[in-house]
C-alpha cells in the first residue's frame, strides 16, 4: 500500500452527535465491533481508526463522501504469518491491503427501518471479502442490527444459500486469495450467516456500549490460520475523549480483548479556524474620496490590493463608470473573500464617479473569470443596510474578455519568488512496514514573462528509516514505478522539479501550454497540453501528449535508456450530488494503452475526495499483484485548517500497491486543475465570505 502526503492535518470540532452515537467498526466504517451496521455518518465524515485483536493488528481509514455512501481503505497486519521468505522480507508479518464500500438503499422511518447494502474487500486480495445486507431500527437510546452476510462476515455458513434457487453455482464461493482483482465472481456466494447487535448510548454522553452476535467462526481464517473462538457474542464499550477522539475496548471471540482508538473530523459541519493571522479589511469611508482618477495613487492602490486583497496586481483600467483590476489571486483560497476585500481597497480610493467595481482574475496570465458588484449595493451590504442577498442577486461573474478600456496603472512584473517548507512522504503496505521521510524542501519560480516561467524544488533529507526498504516488487512491464526504492534511497539531496512551462489563451474557451524539464521525481521530457472548457457548461474535454525519458535514481540530471511517448484525451462532466467525472483514455508510462475512470466529490469548503480506476492492455501476469491500478484520494485545503489564509492544499492519495501498469506521468500543472475558478460555484457557495 502506498500514502503520499503533501501535508495532511486532523483537527478537533465539534461535532453534534445523534443519540446513540454512530461508531467505527474494527475494520473502519460504521459499525458494532466485527459487524457493520446500516448506519451513516453525516456527509464529509472523515475517520481514520487503528486497533488491535490477536492476530490482527489494523488501520483504515472511512470517508463518507456522500449521504448515503461510505467508502473505507483498509491495511491489515497477519501477526503471525510471515510475508514470505526471509530472503525476501525478513521478519516482517504478512500484509493485507483493502477496500470497503456501502450504499445505503432505505432511510429509517417511523416504522420500516435503515437499510444498507455492502461490500468488504472488494478491492484487495478478497481475504477478508463479504457481502450483506443489514438493518437498523432505533427505539430510544438503543440501536438495533440485523443482516445476513456472505464470506467473512458470514463463514460460519449458517444455512443454504437461498440464491442457490435461482442458480447451483451460488451454492459454493470460490476461493480466492491475493489476485487484487475486484471479485464480482464470488459476489453473493456460498452459504451465509445471520449477524445482528445492539448499541446503548448510556445516560453519560461520553459512553456508548454494543452487544453483537457475528457469522464468523474463524476456521476458515485467511492464511490457513485457524483463530479459537470460545463464543460468538461480543461485548464492547466506546469512550468519547474528546468530540474527535474515541477509545474502543471490546472481548471478542469469547477469550481476547480488543483496543482501538479512532480519530474523526468532519468537512462540512466543522467551522475553520478564525483567520487570526490575516489582515484586518480595509473599513470603508464615510463617504468616497474626492480625489480625480488621475491623481489617484494607484502603485498605493495595487500595494494595499496585493498585502490585503491577495491580489498580485497587473494592471487597472477603467470602462466608463466601471474600474477593474487585473490580477492573480496568490493567498485568500475563497474567491469572494478576496474580491470583498478588493472592493473595500477601491471604495477607499476612487470618487463617485466609479459605480462598478470589477476583479478579473488570472493564472500566469490566462483570464479567467471576472467578477463584478455594484458599489452602492455592496456599501450598503457592508453597513448592514441592506440584506446579503441583495449583493448575491447583483453580483455577475462572466468569462473575462477583451474590452475597450482606459489603462490607469501597470505593476511592473516581479519575475523572482521562493519558499521553504518541511516535506513529508510515505510508503506503507509492502513486507518492509511503515516507511517515512522528512525533508527540508526549497521552490522557487522565476517569472520570464507572465505567462512564461521556470519552477523548481530541491529536497533535502532530514531523517528517515529507509534503510528498512529491501523489497522491489516483480514486474512485467518496464519499471517506471516500481523502481521506487532506487528513487527513494540512492541520494539524500534531490531535485524533483526543475521545469519551464508556457501558457496561453488560444481563443474564448481555449487553453493551451507546452512544458519541458524535469518533469517529476521519475521522468524528464516534454509535453504540450490543450483544454477546451466551454464557457456555462458541466463539462470539457482535454488532451495532453508527452515524450519523456526515465531519470536517473538520484534525481539529479541525469537519465537513464528507458524513454516512451504518453499523452490521453480526457473528458470531464459534472454528475448529481457535486460530483466531477474524468474520463481518460491514452498510453502510459509502461506503454501500455486503456482508459481510467476518476470519480470525485468536492465539498462547499473545497475538500475533495474521490477514487480511481484503471485499465489497461498489460495483462494480470504482466501487471503482477493488484492486477490493475487503482485508489483514492482525499484532497484538503490548509484555508480549513489554520489560522491563515493560503490557497495551498493537503493531498492524500492511497493506493493499494505501487505497480507499473496503468502508471501516469505526475505533472506539476494541468490546466483543468489552473482553470477551476471559471465555473464560480466556490465563489457562490461561499458568497457570504464577502463581508470579511
């Protein structure tokens, strides 16, 4: 299993709670101990939950993307069965990677109860894979449970399976261990087992109790490892700590204890924290300045529109009674923020003359979108005259277009900028365990011209523990991703970025940017890219094609033999419930052509979580375990985590193993990602961050 961190942060909330409180299971999701329940926690739901039951020892993490749809990953530790030889692994226990998945298909009501339909490791091995239904009713403070299961849940194997009237090859589940393919084969296979339970929230809030009876018995435990069970109730208890912590303890199987510990957060509910560190917004005047727009101090102006507004100034224009300013935005993350603080900065400073103001928002000079509000209306807003929504109703965004204009102030360009930071990265699920680094990290960019310029990092290490790191995995396709142990330990100092990239508007709807150096930590080369993006439509299409050229394993500049041509054309749609679709269909790095589907859902507040799937012509033997690419992903903005705006993001992608089939070049810049901002849903979802 593989987790690369840019940065990720879990912070406490407060998080209201219905009674009796919904709890993670053993195996991540919502749950008793062994067994799910149909429950739901709210949409944005994030958990992530280790714990431990002789021989298992796990971790996963749950996110709840959608009301009605939970979604976990999960990583096993087998205790007591190696990963292989010790040639090959040393000491190390035996791995598992997975992925769970529930639909709820009926809300509870007064009399018919919650319903859920869920699938356990359907995107691992299939060693601890299962199907059920279950149900909840809930009377006062007791939550009640009851399902019937099929594979682990259910291998005590209770009855016949009643499908086996519809066909025989029901009456038998096939074994399946360690393909890594999604098993729709043994899907509601072989006989099941009735499981159900019990949750009370106690009169004290901080304490939940459950009572389960499961469908397992544990002969036919993954690995030939046979578990004792003394008795198939168990009993456990959930201790609140704090409202995003929870301490699990249960006796299971009727002889072993059981310790967990969950951490939870929620995206939706969770308010960010105050923007202490920011600039205070300008207060507007008693009434506006007298002053000519001629003699208007406008290098003043675009000072104050870039310290406070965020806005790194090109240059401002006036149309008749409408002024506006041409710029990039570099710190406020909420686009409404930033064009209601640029509002106070021109209300400051232009006489009465000017009715609208307007912000037309770029990115290495590609014009974006530009947004426009009245002057009176936004004044009277502001000083609580006049409702929000009144500003909301007279607020335009428009694609930003060429106008006839009077040209009052251009910023002259600062070409040169740099940042330092500490780097994180991650590798866990192989036979060598948990692998870290720490890192110094150094960027910078110089700016040639507007939309030509040259980026760069270089990343020191600072500690690690890859000396731990002694598996290659087996391939069949050329190594452009499994060579990763090389990349990662053959020097201290390394430079993953070291490229020069130009953009342009090609015409209304059209972008378009050509792009050489090295490109990412592995490959080097050249690519162009084009984005059609048709202006008040939920959906655009994309094409990319590159050549490029394996690195050598320091990251120096050096190169390697291994070079290939890849590139896609990729479609995107918007979908119900604030969902993006991408579709990709091309040549990877391996060579090898498919398609991949990447199904995403962005949040009010900006976090993303999404999921992929991958597949091509390397066959499975070629591809080795895993048997196609795929993961998830979960992308936070740091505006929802600290006490300063910025516009940088947290990135987590999981994906059950690092494989050459399916792999795909890591660009630093795509043009979808860079033109987000023209759609204006975030601005409007968000509207009432104007006023701050």
């Amino acid at each position: 299993m593989k987790l690369r961190f840019a940065a990720v942060l879990l912070l406490p909330c407060g998080l209201a709670h219905a009674e009796p409180r919904i709890t993670q299971n053993d195996f991540g999701g919502t749950g008793l101990l062994q067994t799910p329940t149909a429950r739901m926690a709210p949409a944005g739901e994030l958990s992530v939950n280790a714990n431990r039951t002789d021989p298992y020892s796990r971790y996963s993490v749950s996110l709840q993307p959608l009301d009605w749809l939970e979604g976990s990953f999960r990583y096993t530790a087998i205790t007591n069965r190696p990963y292989g030889s010790e040639a090959l692994s040393g000491s190390q226990s035996y791995k598992d990677k997975a992925v769970d998945a529930k639909v709820r298909l009926w809300q509870e009501s007064h009399w018919a109860p919650e319903v859920a339909l869920g699938f356990r490791d359907i995107g691992g091995t299939g060693l601890f894979s299962s199907e059920f239904f279950v149900a909840n009713k809930r009377f006062d403070n007791f939550d009640f449970s009851a399902g019937i299961a099929w594979g682990y849940i259910g291998n005590r194997g209770d009855f016949d399976n009643p499908l086996g009237y519809v066909s025989n090859r029901f009456d038998t589940r096939p074994a399946l261990e360690g393909t890594g393919d999604v098993n729709s084969g043994s899907y509601f296979r072989g006989k099941p087992s009735l499981f159900g339970g019990v949750s009370y929230q106690t009169p004290w809030d901080r304490l939940s109790l459950k009572l389960e009876f499961e469908g397992n018995d544990y002969k036919n435990e993954p690995k030939d490892n046979e578990i004792k069970q003394d008795s198939p109730i168990n009993l456990g208890a959930v201790f609140k700590v704090t409202d995003s912590i929870d301490l699990s303890a249960a006796w299971e199987r009727g002889n072993t204890a059981m310790f967990g510990v969950t951490f939870h957060t929620n995206f939706v509910s969770r308010k960010a924290p105050a923007k202490t560190y920011d600039p205070t917004p300008e207060p507007l005047p008693a009434k506006a300045p007298t002053t000519s727009m001629e003699q208007v101090n406008w290098a003043d102006v675009s000072r104050r529109l870039q310290q406070n507004a965020g806005y790194k100034v090109e240059r401002i224009s006036q149309r008749d009674s409408e002024l506006i300013v041409y710029g990039e935005q570099q710190r406020y993350f909420h686009s409404s923020k930033a064009v209601g603080r640029a509002s106070r900065i021109l209300d400051n400073s232009v006489n009465d003359d000017i009715d609208w103001f307007t912000v037309v928002n770029k990115r290495y000079d590609l014009p974006l979108e530009e947004t426009s509000l009245p002057r009176q209306t936004f004044r009277e807003v502001i000083n609580n005259e006049e409702p929000l929504q009144s500003l909301h109703r007279t607020t335009e965004i428009n694609p930003a277009m060429p106008r006839n204009e009077k040209t009052l102030y251009t910023e002259a360009p600062q070409h040169f900028s740099y940042g330092v930071g500490l780097g994180f990265k991650q590798n866990v699920g192989g036979p060598d365990g948990l692998l870290y680094q720490f890192s110094a990290d150094a960027d910078a960019e110089y700016r040639f011209n507007r939309n030509t310029w040259w980026s760069g990092l270089l990343s020191a290490n600072l500690v690690n523990n890859f000396d731990k790191f002694v598996y290659d995995a087996p391939s069949g396709l050329p190594r452009v991703r499994t060579d990763l142990r090389q990349y990662l330990t053959t020097s201290n100092t390394t430079m993953p970025l070291f490229q020069l990239s130009h953009a342009e508007q090609l015409d209304k709807d059209l972008y378009g940017m050509v792009y050489g150096g090295y490109l990412e930590s592995m490959f080097a080369g050249v690519g162009a890219e084009v984005l059609f993006r048709p202006t008040g439509e939920r959906w655009s299409v994309g094409a990319d094609l590159n050549w490029v050229r394996q690195r050598d394993f320091d990251q120096g500049f050096a190169l390697r033999d291994y070079s290939v041509v890849t590139g896609h054309i990729t479609g995107y749609t918007d979908l119900p419930f604030d969902t993006l679709a991408a579709v990709s269909v091309g040549r990877y790095l391996a060579g090898d052509w498919g398609t991949t589907v990447d199904i995403s859902r962005e949040f009010f507040n900006g976090v993303r979580v999404g999921a992929w799937a991958t597949i091509t012509t390397a066959s499975s033997a070629e591809y080795g375990e895993g048997s196609f690419d795929k993961g998830l992903y979960l992308s936070i903005p740091f505006d929802e985590m600290m006490s300063m705006s910025t516009m940088r993001r947290a990135n987590l992608v999981w994906a059950p193993l690092t494989r050459d089939g399916g792999a795909r070049l890591s660009r630093s810049y795509q043009l979808h990602s860079m033109t987000d901002s023209r759609e204006g849903d975030m601005f409007y979802r968000n509207f009432e961050k104007i006023t701050e």
